[in-house]
C-alpha cells in the first residue's frame, strides 16, 4: 500500500477527493504535509470544534493556506480575516445587508433575476447550469444589493474570478504587499457619495459606530472598499460554484430531482444536502497562534492548519451512509463554518439556491448532464466548475 498522501494542489486527487478524505479521517486525523508544510484535520468534530476555537487558530492572516503561508499585509476591512474584537466591530456592519428581513424583502428581485436568465433558453435543448445562471444571477444579487451599476458588475465578477484560479499542481500566487484591495470599487462609492440610494453603499457610507478603540466614528473610505471587495468576491464565486453542483448532482439522481419538481418544499433540504456532498469551499485555513493538541499530537504556534469541511461533510463518524444522496436528510454540514466565522451570506447563499431550483424545475423536471463538455474550474480554492451543461426536453 503507498503512504497516504494528500495536498490540495493535487489534479489527481482533486477529480474525487472523498477516497483520501476517507483514509485521512480513519488513518490520518491530524494529518502533517511535508512538501508544503501545512497540518490538516479531516474529521467532523475536530473540524468544527476547531472553527470555534478563536483562542488559538487566528483568522487574521488569511483564511486560504496559501494566504496563511505568505503573510501578506492584510488590509482594514477584510473581516473574513479579522479575529474578534476587530471582527466583530466590522462583520456587525456589513451583516446590515443579510439580515432575515432584507433577505425576506429582496426574494422577488432575485426571482425575476433567475427568471430573466432562464426565460430566453425555454423551448431550447440545452441549458448551463454555469455558464447561463451561476455566471450571471449571483452578481446581479451582490450588484442589487450593494447598489452597483451593471457595467460595474462584469468586471467586477471577472476580477473575483481570476482572484481565485491557480496554476494546476501549483498554489495560487499571493502579493504580499497588495493582497486585496477594493480599488476597482473607488470611483463607484465617490459616486454613490454624491448620489444616495436605498443600498448597502449607501447606508455604509453614513452609519457612525465605536471603533475597537472606542472612538465614535465613520468608515475610512479604504476600510469601505476593502467590504465591498470581501462581499463581491465571496458572493459570486462560491455560488456561481454551487450552481453547477446543483445541476451535476440532481442530474446524477433523477428519481429525488422528480419528487422536488412534485414537492417543492423539499428543495431547502436538496440544497443543504448538494452543500453537504459537493461543498464549492473544501478547505478553510486558519493560523496557529499558540500550540495545539489533536489526537495527541502538538501542533506548533506559527503553523498553517487546513480545516476539511469538504471530508468532515461526508464523516462517517458524523453522518449514516455519507456517501448516499438523499434530499430528506438533516444535512448539518460545515460548508458555511461555525462560530463566530460562520459564513455571512450564508441567508443570501440558500436564498439563491432554493430560488434557483425551484424556477428552473418549473420549465425543466427533467435534465440529462452531458460529462463530456461540462468544464472543471482551474482554482483549488474554490472546488466547481466553468461549464456544466445539461440536456433538457
């Protein structure tokens, strides 16, 4: 038998990761990479018990191993890689635009988003689950929300995505110096200063709130672009992604997408069920800020420490029979995090899904996947695809 390997740059391994994750979980819990020097934690309760532990695993250099590896300077405002106090202050802000009442209030739009992409396809013989929908409704969403013109929009959505894409083999290239930034937001947010609207922007740019030093104050207009860079990234990529396993997996079981297309209230639960076995985000970083023990082992203050939502999801310690599709399971799954990092958008996430499935099993019940052209997105960081096309009619 070879000796376990794993590391998440691997094309190999990538195609179907769950044969590794398995061995890891029964073999390797905690397991060390030597080539690029990372530990990494497989199984459900570790996983999750490490996402809450702020005391020793920071966020604050980056929740991506190679981010973590680079140290690069973070910017004010990137709360996704803030620990608490500094975390708390800022993701208390943005959370204004996902709160239950705005997702609530902004259902219509999105279905009208969905319906203009699917509309013009109906009475065709082919559909993409990517390309025609993931590529287009999740940006319009970010762009309603945050108030963004639609010229702003495409470029906005095509930086996210070459943000993310790496080299095959190869970990994504990190500037150390300008690792994010919200420049291509500058002369948006001067303009919506002059021009208020009902939006995010808007309300950002106005609302006063006690910094971690207490000082009563407004957002820098940097600490403004660096949110608005944070929310469009997070919220195009990762369900752009989703969409396409949503097509993928529904088309490899057509008895369970019929009864949805019969019994729409069962969509929610598909959703969290395809999030649970083909999560877009497999891999959530944090840095080692003091020692830490799992399974009787020390893992170094200083180390990167990969937490495997996308192995923890299908743990068999955690889930009966993890490797079975099934609409009707409680699908308590990490692909959203836990804690005081659980995902923010994660509302606006199933609000696209289930609005998503439910418009397009009203034109289509019943859909064929076609393998031979669906296209594999080139990033490990977030796990999808550029194309999946189906077959419909």
């Amino acid at each position: 038998m070879s000796e376990l390997y794993y590391d998440p740059y691997d094309v190999a391994i990538d195609v179907d990761p769950y044969p590794t994750y398995r061995c890891l979980r029964d073999e390797a819990p905690l397991y060390y990479n030597e080539k690029f020097d990372f530990w990494g934690l497989s199984r459900f309760a570790d996983v999750e018990q490490a996402l809450r532990d702020v005391e020793n695993l920071s966020s604050a250099k980056g929740d991506i191993l190679e981010v973590v590896k680079a140290e690069p300077v973070m910017p004010l405002g990137v709360f996704i890689n803030e620990d608490p106090p500094l975390h708390t202050v800022h993701r208390l802000l943005v959370s204004r635009a996902f709160t239950p009442r705005k997702m609530k209030a902004i259902e219509d739009q999105v279905r009208a988003f969905c319906a203009a992409c699917l509309d013009p396809l109906v009475g065709g013989d082919r559909f993409d689950f990517t390309l025609d929908l993931g590529a287009e409704m999740p940006m319009r969403v970010i762009g309603m929300l945050v108030g963004m013109p639609d010229s702003l929009q495409r470029s906005v959505r095509s930086i996210a995505g070459r943000r993310l894409r790496n080299k095959p083999g190869e970990p994504l290239p990190v500037s150390k110096e300008n690792y994010f930034n919200g420049n291509m937001f500058r002369d948006y947010v001067s303009w919506r200063a002059q021009n208020p609207s009902d939006d995010l922007v808007t309300e950002l740019l106005n609302v006063e709130f006690d910094d971690v030093d207490g000082v009563r104050r407004k957002l820098s207009t940097e600490e403004l672009l660096v949110f608005l860079g944070v929310v469009a990234n997070a919220g195009t990529e990762t369900v752009g992604r989703l969409f396409g396993w949503l097509g993928k997996v529904l088309g490899e079981h057509p008895a369970q997408r019929r009864e949805l297309a019969e019994e729409p209230s069962l969509i929610p639960g598909a959703v969290e069920e395809v999030l649970r076995m083909e999560p877009p985000v497999h891999h959530i970083a944090r840095y080692v800020a003091n020692d830490v023990e799992y399974h009787g082992q020390t893992v170094p203050a200083g180390s990167a420490l990969l937490l495997m939502a996308g192995s923890s999801n299908r743990d068999e310690r955690k889930f009966e029979d993890p490797e079975r599709f099934d609409i009707r399971r409680n699908a308590n799954h990490l692909s959203f995090g836990r804690g005081t990092h659980f995902c923010l958008g994660a509302s606006l996430a199933r609000l696209e899904g289930r609005v998503a499935l439910e418009e397009i099993l009203k034109r289509w019940p019943d859909w064929t996947v076609d393998m031979e052209n669906a296209v594999r997105a080139p990033t490990a960081a977030v796990r999808g695809w550029d194309s999946m096309p189906v077959s419909v009619g």
